[in-house]
C-alpha cells in the first residue's frame, strides 16, 4: 500500500514499473517497424499502428539474427516496462515474428496501379513548350518544404504566381483533406502545373500517399503533376502517378526554374541569329565593292559609275540595314514585353486541337460546309492526325 505523502519521480517510476510487471507478466504486440536503430548488444525500434505508437527493446542481438526492416510487420512477445530516465513506457522484447512487409505490399500496390492503365501517368514525358506562369501547391502551411518552395521562388521567379492548397499531410484527416484541394484544383484553370509535397517521415506518416484512392484522386487533375514526397529514399505510389517525382521541394521548384531557363536561350538564340545575319550581309555587300574595284583601269568610267551606284547602294543599304536593325530589336521588345505580359498574366495556355482542311490552307470553324467524305487536318499540341468525314 502506497502510503499519503509525496513521491520522488525514481519512486513513481519504479512504482509503474513494478505495476506493469504485475499486470503484464507477459504480452504479445503487433504492429508496423517505423523507425530502427542498433547498437552493439541491443537493438530499438518502434512499433506503429494507426495513431499510436510504443518503443520496444532487444538486447544481446547482432545484425546476423536481427533480420528486420523499417516497414516489415511483426509480433513481439516480451514484458512491458518503464525507462527511468525517459519515463517511457516500453516492451522488452523477448521473441519477435516476422508476419510480412509492408513495402512488399505497397510495391505489389504499385505495381496493380500501374498494370491497370487507366490511373497511370506517362511519367516524366511531358516537355513543356510554354512558359509556367502559375503554380499550385498542395502541403502544410507550416511545412519547411513550403518554406523552400517560396524561397526559390521569390529568388529565380519572381514573376510566378503561386496559388497553395493547405492541407493535412499525414493521419486519417490527410485523405479527406486531399479530396478538398483537388476540388478547388478542378476550378482553378489558371494553373499550368501543380506541386505536391511534404518532407520526410516515417513509413506510417507517409502511408496516405501509397494509397490507391490517391492514383485515383489525381487522376481526375487535368495538368502536370510533380510529387515532392519525403526524401530521395522514399518511394510512395503518388510517385508513380505523378508526371514527375523529384526528390526534394526544392527539386520541384528547380523544374519550373529550368523552364523559365528554357525560355530565356530561346530568346538569346533569336537576338544572336539576328545579329549574324546582319554581319553576313554586309560581309556580302562589301564583297561587292572590292570586286568591282578591282576592275581594270581601261574601265574607268564604268568603274566611277559603278562606285557613284555602290555609294548609292551603301547609303540605301545602309539606311535599310539601320530600318532592319531598328525593327528586328523593336521586335525583340514587343516580344520581352509579350513575354512580361504572360509571365505576369494568369492566362492558361491553350492546349485546344485545330481543325484544318487537308491542305492546311483553311481552319474549320464549323460543321457546316463541310462534306460527306471531305478529308480533314487535326493538329494536337503533340501530333497530327487525318480523319475523313463519313456524314454531314
């Protein structure tokens, strides 16, 4: 009988222990390996399951007959007890049974999803021809991978509008949470891709994203999807129905860094083809001139004329090439300032077919007019197809 008066917390503890002894003389727990660490003569671990969570040890074991991984299911018998200097509750493992993995699990998932066909993404084939203006993001409003995100962004992007979707990113909240942001998602048609992402985790925090409701759920999302789940190490099935996975947030962002790249050699590419066809026409123009000056002497007054229609020609050519000049870099700004005027624009960049006749020389606007057996140009942003008219 413990007696009325205040104990030291070595007192409590051993308390406890000696009540979970008498209570627990022997237990058997199931659960999932999160998390694992070994030492020389001991070995720690944590067993999962849904919202819970309890530490377990092994002691006088080695890495020959302790052949267990993150992830793998088990059932450990042993005796539950205190830590002292922790005050954690514990289980002294004394047998422990291997029942199955479940990476093995989500790799069979992984593989269903992706035989299936119909929730799979061509992963990592799309190649953007236009300029990403808009982004959305999917994570935890106080996420350090959020945090990454935006500053990249506000570095390398500063024209980049940003649109975040907070969620819950772990729990049985997560998926309900997910379902919420892609409902708002299929209402924003300003967005040109979107980011899904959250740091690293335990195998049971990041179990929502090897669901397969989740390949589901993003499949109804008409845009590029890049999944930036936990670390390099981590494979999750969002992975695998995403259109790109990266291993960081900040290898999410760094993609629409490299468009934004893309773009700029683009318009680099047209300044110096500009200039160098200038160059090669006066190059052209002034070898003109030495020719006609090398004429024999006997040709003098042809030459006189000749050179009063070359100075004629320079004095034009010139002004024309100065006109060229003048309108090629005028050129260039409208398209800087097109360019401006989109990056600061959310308008969402058409992916529409166009419709033209066989010889391109028409785009149907349509039905009618059109022919029975009239054969027709479809133009996708990918390819071109022919079709023929069966009935009008």
């Amino acid at each position: 009988m413990i007696e009325n008066k205040a104990l030291t917390v070595t007192e409590l503890t051993k308390v406890l222990k000696n009540c979970l002894n008498l209570q627990f003389p022997g237990i058997s727990v199931r659960g999932v390996i999160s998390d694992m660490y070994q030492a020389e003569g001991y070995a720690v671990l944590s067993l999962n399951d849904v919202g819970s969570k309890i530490k377990c040890i092994q002691v006088s074991t080695s890495a020959k007959n302790f052949a267990v991984n993150v992830g793998d299911k088990v059932k450990v018998n042993g005796t539950v007890s205190v830590f002292g200097k922790s005050g954690e509750i514990q289980i002294l493992i004394s047998k422990l049974e291997v029942l199955g993995s479940t990476l093995r699990e989500s790799e069979d998932r992984v593989k269903k999803v992706l035989n299936s066909g119909a929730t799979v993404r061509n992963t990592n084939a799309v190649n953007f021809d236009f300029l990403i203006k808009s982004v959305g993001i999917i994570t935890s409003l106080d996420s350090a991978a959020l945090s990454d995100i935006l500053s990249v962004a506000r570095d390398e992007l500063p024209y980049l509008n940003i649109k975040i979707f907070p969620a819950v990113m772990q729990g049985k909240n997560a998926f309900e949470s997910f379902k919420n942001c892609v409902d708002q998602i299929r209402h924003h048609d300003d967005l040109d891709i979107l980011i899904i992402t959250r740091g690293g985790g335990s195998y049971g925090d990041l179990s929502v994203f090897n669901s397969e409701n989740i390949a589901n759920l993003f499949r109804m999302v008409q845009m590029p999807i890049i999944s930036a789940i936990g670390h390099a190490k981590d494979d999750v099935l969002l992975n695998h129905v995403a259109d790109f996975n990266v291993a960081t947030p900040t290898s999410a962002i760094q993609k629409i860094v490299s468009n934004k790249n893309k773009f700029e050699i683009k318009i680099r590419d047209l300044a110096n083809n500009l200039s160098n066809a200038i160059h090669r026409l006066l190059i052209r123009k002034t070898d003109e001139l030495d020719r006609i000056l090398a004429l024999p002497h006997t040709l003098l007054k042809r030459i006189e004329m000749h050179t009063r229609s070359l100075k004629t020609l320079e004095s034009s050519t010139s002004k024309v090439l100065e006109d060229v000049l003048y309108a090629r870099k005028q050129k260039l700004l409208q398209m800087e300032a097109v360019i401006e005027k989109l990056q600061k624009s959310n308008k969402k960049f058409s992916r529409n077919p166009v419709i033209f006749t066989k010889d391109k020389k028409k785009v149907i606007k349509s039905v009618r007019g059109l022919r029975g057996e009239e054969v027709l140009a479809i133009e996708f942003s990918d390819g071109q197809v022919i079709v023929k008219v069966l009935d009008n």
